[in-house]
C-alpha cells in the first residue's frame, strides 16, 4: 500500500469509501482451515487492506510473520502487521521490524500493546519502548537507515513507501484508563512522530466517532481516521468485546437482538444496526470502513453489501432475505 488510505481527494468518478478488513493468525492448526475460508472470501471484495493482529507481548510473533508472509505470497490483498512494543526491548523490536520488512511488509499499525490477560503480575519490558509514538518514530528510523545503507531499498521505499498505521480511542482508552482528551493528545504526537493514518478501536455509534474526530482536528491532527465496526450479529461477542476494550454495547442493540426469533432473524436485525452505524460514519464524512471480522466473513460481507460497499465484481455470500 504505496499512500494512507483517504489521504489524497481522488477524481469524484473514481472516489470511493475505503474498505478494510481485521484478521488474526489462526490459533491452531484446526482453525486454518476456516481462516482461510475466510480470506479467500474477502479477497474477491478487493479490499484496500486487511489488518493482521499481533498479540500481547508479542506472543504470536511467529504465527503472525508467517500468515503475513503468505498474504503476501498467496493472495492479491495488502497486508497491515500489527506491531506492539512494551513487553519487547528495542533491541527485538528492531529485530522483529527486520523480519517482516524483510517479508515485504510495507504497512504496519503501531500499537503500545496490552498486557496478557494470563499474567497479571506482567510489567512493561525494563528496555522497551514505552508508547505507540515511540514506535512510529523507531519505525521511521528503522527505514531510513535500510535506505541509507543500499540504493536498492531506497529504489524500493520510493516505489512502496512505508505505510504506518496508528489506533484511536473515541471514548478515550479505557485499558489505560486515558479519556478522550488524552488520546487526542496522544494521536497527534503520534502523527508528529510520523503515522500516516488512524483506525478506532471498535465504535457502536457514529457519535462517538464523529465527536472523536472534530476534536482531533480541532487539535491539529490532519491524518485520516478510520473507525472500527464489528458485526452486530452475536451478542455474546459483542459482550466480549466490551469485557475486553471497555467499550459498553448499546443496551437498546442488545435489546434488539434479543427479540429475534430465530438465529436468521438476528442476523438480519444485527446486519441492519450495521448498515445504519456505516451509513452514520460515512454521512459524517469518514473516509472508509475498517471491519472486525473475527476471521470469520459472513457478517462482514453482508454488512458490506448491505450497505452498497461490495466490490462490483464479488458476488453476495448470504441468502437475499437477510438483507431483505
């Protein structure tokens, strides 16, 4: 991905919403089979790029690098690597930015990272970096270096120049315990230290995210910000979300779900909140979607669908009465 997403104005005739997509490696070996599924699925949507998260103190940095690296290699779709930073020193932060560059990754979304929910006694690395900003920087550094050392790299990164991502918080960050206000702050060192673009954390409302963005470029931030949707369709991992990030699920979504009467019917009603939140962020002038899929693409392709964002060469995985 040579440019951010939303950052130049394209011709009106060629304009579109960005379109993204969230994916984790699978967990084990029993898990790739729909994990693929699932990719194949979202690869003929043409997205403008999927996400690939990297988990708590770098835990899956292996599986992750090598589902990367096969994105890469296997399929048309640009891969983001997720990369946090506080439970690894600089020394192998540097080292594990090495490796996927050497990959041909060309995007990455710098997170600070959380603690493993396993460990609760876990600290900070003594040697990390301490924020998502520091990160963005070593990133910066990491590249100039590899192309002040060879004409090749640098022939390279004028070709595909690196891309880096940044997380958002619309109702402040609730794992640190930061409001609004601070990670508008914190968003705005993180695009003085040289981030591209932003994806929020998940939204349930285009309010938030709309609230989210007019403060931040009330403080100067000017990198486009995308918000972050998962597919309302089950709520008991809408309800695991909310344990994870804080973010509280709407009670009247929750009540919407509920009165369904079959397992068809929810779907259909979680899809349309979907469409509406979409719709919401996308009047409000947000410059794509990024959605959550939890490897799994149903919702998601119907979400897209629904709300007139499907590739015109991709054909609707789900029965016309869902989105009926």
């Amino acid at each position: 991905m040579s440019r951010p997403p939303g950052a130049h104005a394209a011709p009106a005739s060629v304009d579109r919403p960005t379109v993204s997509f969230e994916l984790f490696p699978p967990r084990n070996p029993d898990a790739a089979p729909r994990t693929w599924e699932t990719v194949r699925a979202i690869e003929q949507v043409h997205p403008d790029f999927v996400s690939v998260t990297y988990g708590a103190a770098g835990k899956t940095r292996e599986t992750s690098r090598v589902f990367v690296s096969r994105l890469l290699q296997e399929t048309n779709l640009d891969p983001i690597a997720h990369l946090t930073c506080v439970g690894t020193s600089r020394a192998d932060t540097i080292e594990i930015v090495e490796e996927f560059l050497d990959e041909g990754v060309r995007s990455f979304l710098a997170l600070r990272g959380d603690p493993p929910l396993d460990q609760p006694d876990w600290r900070p690395h003594p040697e990390g970096l301490h924020t998502a900003g520091d990160l963005v920087g070593l990133l910066r550094e990491i590249e100039t270096r590899r192309c002040a050392g060879s004409a090749s790299q640098a022939v390279r990164a004028r070709v595909r120049p690196l891309s880096i991502a940044v997380a958002a918080f619309p109702r402040g960050n609730a794992g640190t315990g930061g409001t609004r206000a601070q990670d508008v702050a914190s968003l705005l060192a993180k695009q003085e230290a040289g981030a591209d673009f932003a994806i929020t954390q998940v939204v349930f409302d285009a309010e938030s995210y709309l609230e989210l963005v007019a403060e931040a470029r009330d403080a100067g931030v000017v990198i486009p910000i995308i918000p972050g949707i998962i597919p309302s369709t089950d709520p008991g991992r809408l309800l695991r979300v909310q344990e994870l990030t804080g973010v509280l699920v709407p009670t009247t979504l929750l009540e919407e779900l509920g009165s369904a009467s079959d397992d068809l019917d929810r779907h259909r009603r979680g899809v349309r909140a979907g469409i509406d939140l979409i719709k919401g962020v996308l009047d409000g002038g947000a410059p794509g979607v990024h959605v959550y899929t939890y490897n799994q693409h149903h919702a998601a392709l119907d979400l897209l669908d629904g709300a007139g964002l499907r590739g015109s060469g991709a054909r609707s995985s789900a029965p016309a009465a869902v989105l009926a």
